[in-house]
C-alpha cells in the first residue's frame, strides 16, 4: 500500500542541532540509558540478599575502574534525567514555552546535572576516605 | 476549550483505546521519583564502600526497606513507560514492536519483583 512508502516527517537530519532538540533527543537517551542502568541496582540488591561472596564481588566488580565509568556515566544521566524531567513537568503544566525561558532552562539543566554529579562524586569519595 | 465533538468524547480513548491513562502515569511517576531519586543519591553516598555486614544494616533497615521498595516499583513502572513511547515512536514493524513491547513488560516485571525480594529478604534476615 502507498501508506506503507509514505516519507515521515519530520525530517531530523535536515535542521542545525539545537540546544532545545539536542537536550530533547538526551532525555530520550538517558532514559533508554537509565532503564538499562537498573540492571545494576538489581544485581547489587540480589547480590546482598545472596551473601557475603556475591556481595564482595559485586563490590569488586562497581569499585573497579570500568565499574567506576560505568556508574558515573549512570550518575550524570540520572541527574540529566531528574533536571530535565522536571523541565518537562513545568512544560506540562504550560509554562516555559517562550524561548528564552527554553534555551534558560536548557541551560540549568546542563549545569545543574554537571554540578550534581561533581558533587555526588566528590561526597562519595569523601565518605569512603578518598580510596 | 473542547474540541471533540459530543459523540468523539462519548467514544473517546483515541485510536491506542487506553485514552490519557499512560500520560498520566507516567507523570505521577515522574514526580514520586523526584523525592525518591533524592533520597536514593544520599543514602547510596552514605553507603559507598559498605561491607557486607554493613550494606545488610543499610538496606534492612525498615525506612530504607520501605524507600527502596517504593523506589524500585516507581523506576520500573516509569521505565516501562517511557520505553513504550521509544518502541512505539522507533520500531515500525509492528510484529517486532509489539514483541518488544512484551518483552519489556515482562523483563521490567521480572527485574522489579526480583529486587523488591532482594530488599525484604534482607530485611527478614531470610538470606
């Protein structure tokens, strides 16, 4: 059927990135990401109800260096999300449609969930004494 | 201001016949993760490097249990959500989307009911 061949709009690679479309795509993104992500939650729950072994490798396998990236990558798109997503709550609600308000609050939330995650960092360092 | 007719409104719920049902669910959990997320950065800092003995403590803990669960059951909920509109919006062979959409359903399930023993075994002390 012609439907089926039927261009679909809207044409993305077409148009300049933006910082409004580039941050949308990123909600997306780190959502897709963060869904993914939970696998670690559940294994770190699963691997403490398992006992003391399972718990010390997990630990081992979080603690390590691509553990480290891993989580930290996880630890930006959560805050990306949290930041974003209460952008898109006070869309809902219709505020903030002007522009500028949009490329505003574009920006806090980029610095907002950079901020966040140094912190979170370094607060987590600090709690383990910097190892 | 309502632009449907008297008889579009009576047969109402849109052509996925679910209406605003998915919209608003996935807003109401959206806005129990903002205090829960919170809540789960702080105690996971307070928790980096815990030893065994000491993560039991952390998640066994009856408020913590009860957080963690309400957390568990949000974050899946709103995952399956939010996964929906990305399979729905991306994948165009509806065999395979629906499949997807399966699959998702079941696997956030699967994981959600798997963490939430997790969290009341510990906090039963059955583990």
């Amino acid at each position: 059927m012609a439907i089926d061949n039927r261009p679909l709009s809207p044409h993305l690679q077409v148009y300049k990135p933006q910082l409004t479309s580039v941050l949308s795509i990123l909600h997306r993104i780190t959502g897709v990401a963060l869904a993914i992500g939970t696998l670690l939650l559940v294994w770190w729950l699963i691997a403490a109800a398992s006992g003391p072994d399972y718990y010390d490798t997990a630990q081992r396998c979080i603690g390590s260096t691509i553990g480290r990236i891993l989580l930290l990558g996880w630890t930006y798109a959560l805050f990306y999300h949290l930041a974003n997503g209460i952008r898109h709550l006070a869309w809902d609600s219709g505020r903030g449609f002007e522009l500028n308000t949009a490329y505003l609050t574009g920006w806090l939330v980029i610095i907002s969930s950079i901020v966040l995650t140094i912190v979170t960092w370094i607060a987590g360092y600090v709690v383990m004494g910097g190892s | 201001m309502n632009l449907q007719t008297p008889l579009g409104r009576a047969r109402g719920l849109g052509s996925a016949k679910s209406g605003t049902k998915h919209w608003w669910a996935q807003r109401v959990t959206a806005i129990a993760l903002i205090p829960l997320t919170i809540w789960f950065v702080v105690a996971m800092i307070s928790a980096t490097g815990n030893d065994y003995n000491n993560a039991q403590q952390f998640i066994g803990n009856p408020i913590n249990a009860i957080l963690f669960i309400l957390l568990i059951v949000a974050t899946f909920h709103h995952a399956q959500l939010g996964l929906q509109v990305v399979i729905e919006d991306y994948v165009h062979n509806k065999p395979m989307e629906i499949g997807l959409l399966i699959i998702t359903k079941g696997t956030v399930i699967v994981l959600g009911l798997s963490s939430v023993f997790a969290v009341l075994s510990i906090t039963f002390g059955v583990a």
